[in-house]
C-alpha cells in the first residue's frame, strides 16, 4: 500500500483545504464590516452563497465527474480554491465594491469545496486499502484537525501580527492547496468503477435503501452542522465569555472532539460493527442537544456542545462507508448525492436553529432543542437499516 501513500496525502489535504475554505473567512467577518462599511445582513449572504454554491456543485457532479475524470476535477478543485482564497486579499480592494470582490472570491474556492467533498471519498474508497471503513474515518478527521488550525493559526497570527494583516494570512492558506496541486496531478489514482459498471443515475434513484442512505446523510450532516455553527454564540451566551474565547472554546472543542473519534474508529474498526457504533453515536448526539439545550447549569451545557463533536465524528464517514457496502455500484454519483445531501442538512439545519430561537426571542437553548429531531431521526432510519 506504500504505492498509494501519496494519494492519501493528497487526499489528506484536499479535506485540510475545505476547512481552510469553510471557517477561515467566517473569522473575518466582522473585519469586512468595519473595513468595507459592509453591513451584518450582507455579511450573511457570504456562508449562504458558499453553500449554495457547493450544493450546487454536489448536484452538478453526478453529470460530469465520471465523464471528465478523476483527476481533472481534483486537480481543478485545489486551483480554483488556491485561486479563490488569493483573489480574497486582492478583489474587495481593487473592485468599486469590494463585497463583489468577496462573493466571487467565496463561489470560486466553494466550487474547489464542493469538488473536493464529491471526490476525495471515492477516490479513497477506490485504492486497493484492506480496511475501508478505517480509511474513511481516518480521511475524515483531516477536515477536523483542519478546523481547529485554521482558528488556532489565524487566532495567534491576529494576536502577534494584528487583523489588519489579514490579507498577508489569506495569501498563505492559499498555499496548502496549491502545493496539492501538484500531488494531485503526480499521484497514483484508480476508477472507482471500469466504464459502464456504475448504475445509471435514474436506477439509483430507484432503489429503495439509497433513498435510507440520503436520510441518513442529510441527519448526519444536520446533526453536525447544528451545533458547529452554533457553538461559538452557545459558548458566549451560556458562559459569558468574549467572542475570541467563544470562537477558541466552542468550535474548537467541537472539532477536536469529532477528530478524536475519527482517529479512534479509524484504529479499531476491524474490532466494532459500524452500525451498531453509528446507533449508539446518534443515541448519544440526542443525548448531548438535551445536555445543551436543557442544562440550568453553563458548563454542563458547553460540555454537551464539546461532546456532541465526539458523537457526530462518526456520522458522515460512516454513512459514505454504509452506502459503499449496501450500494457496490452507486459510482461516483452515490458519492455526489450523498455529499449533497449532508450539504442540504448542514445548511437548512442551522438556519432552522437561528430562526426557532429568534421566534422564541433569541433564546437559543430552545432552537438547540428543536434540533435534536436529528439525531432522533438518524437513530430511527438506522433501526429500519439493521431489520432490512
């Protein structure tokens, strides 16, 4: 398997660069509001269209990734996101409008995104690796360790060379993906799938526990995403803290929790039943969103946010892996829908949250509760998965 190992670093840092893409400009935000004069609604059209546009890439996918290939998409996916994070420090300042500059910097490195979530997965699941489901999960928590030194780098980098530098930091993460540029064009690859084996994407469509496994995507992505993008303000309502030690302690626990996980499954697959470990991670994650959203007590409820990482670590890998088992010739449309599904229920879910806590008025306990259906749901169509 030592062929393969620079594949699997490729690999390892297409997931770094989507977390470079998902959480470095969200630290910025308030910094183009008191840079730019750009107002917070606008600010938040900036995750919104960086969503949108990977679902649509998701979606996109299923029609042209077998028939460009592998390796030019992959390839393409870690120009446009170097591209992307680089033109960040340059457009907003030379356009008449610099939120111009950002949404077309932010739909070019989420295109690289959503290109990396499609194929990255398939690509490891096609090397010849003994133990996929390790493989998976292990690919998986690089997005994690990602997060986390995307927000502890940039934190320590604000704090010694200040926020106004920020241009000067863009410019580096845009590094990680164009040294994987070349790893991508250089590394061994395998199909997935020799032409014509994979199912036609109207015979998928019909097949009954597909339709299971995207349930289960779009509960684990909403399972997730809940609770990640909500764990900064969790953290600074329920404790009090400022948003700088809201950003560190939330998302940050989070992230390292639901790395962990991965890396522990990852080393004892070969000993556990992934559906049963699955079952008892979404029981738990039920658990957690009630600790959170229902614990008088501050620090029990940040300790069910951080733990609600560890519950969910499990959830999206696993899900691509059950799929692979139950679904042999999906293709790389399985792998398509199913990374638009999770995106679907990382994007509705947490706007469900911000919208029930604002009707509640702007009690986000009570958002967080809401959200536990989730988990609850995820649970259920496990249950119907094990008696089928």
């Amino acid at each position: 398997m030592e062929f393969y190992k620079k594949t699997l670093t490729a690999c390892y840092l297409g997931f770094i660069t989507q977390a470079i893409s998902a959480n470095f400009i969200p630290l910025l935000f308030l910094t183009f509001k008191s840079t730019y004069g750009i107002t917070l609604e606008k600010i938040a059209l900036i995750p919104f269209v960086f969503y949108l546009t990977q679902l649509l890439i998701d979606f996109a996918a299923t029609k042209f990734a077998d028939r460009i290939g592998y390796r030019a998409c992959v390839t393409a996916s870690q120009v446009l996101s170097a591209f992307g994070l680089a033109l960040m420090a340059v457009l907003p300042e030379i356009l008449p409008v610099p939120f111009a500059g950002i949404l077309i910097s932010v739909v070019l490195y989420a295109i690289g995104s959503g290109l990396i979530e499609v194929l990255v997965s398939p690509i490891v699941e096609a090397c010849p690796f003994e133990n996929k489901d390790s493989m998976m999960s292990l690919l998986h928590s690089f997005y994690c360790w990602g997060a986390v030194g995307v927000i502890l780098g940039s934190t320590l980098f604000f704090a010694i060379f200040g926020v106004e530098n920020w241009r000067i930091l863009t410019l580096i993460w845009a590094l990680i993906p164009l040294a994987n540029t070349f790893n991508f064009m250089t590394c061994p690859m395998e199909r997935l799938l020799e032409e014509g084996e994979s199912l036609p994407v109207r015979k998928l469509l019909r097949i009954p526990i597909f339709w299971l496994m995207i349930l289960l995507m779009i509960c684990s992505g909403a399972s997730e995403a809940s609770m990640a993008q909500w764990a900064s303000a969790f953290t600074e309502s329920a404790l009090g803290v400022s948003k700088t030690i809201g950003d560190l302690v939330g998302p940050c626990l989070f992230a390292i929790f639901m790395g962990i996980t991965r890396v522990i499954y990852s080393k004892m697959s070969e000993k556990l039943e992934l559906t049963k470990v699955m079952l008892l991670c979404g029981i738990m994650c039920a658990g957690c969103y009630l600790l959170a959203s229902l614990s008088p007590i501050p620090i029990l409820g940040l300790a069910g946010c951080a733990l609600c990482g560890m519950a969910v670590g499990i959830m999206w890998p696993g899900t691509i892996s059950i799929s692979s088992q139950k679904c042999q010739r999906g293709g790389t449309a399985m792998f398509a829908f199913l990374a638009l599904a999770g995106d679907l229920g990382a994007t509705v879910s947490p706007a469900l949250v911000g919208s029930i806590s604002e009707m509640v008025g702007g009690n986000l306990k009570m958002g967080l509760l809401v959200a536990t259906v989730f988990p609850v749901v995820l649970v259920a169509v496990l249950i119907a998965l094990k008696k089928m």
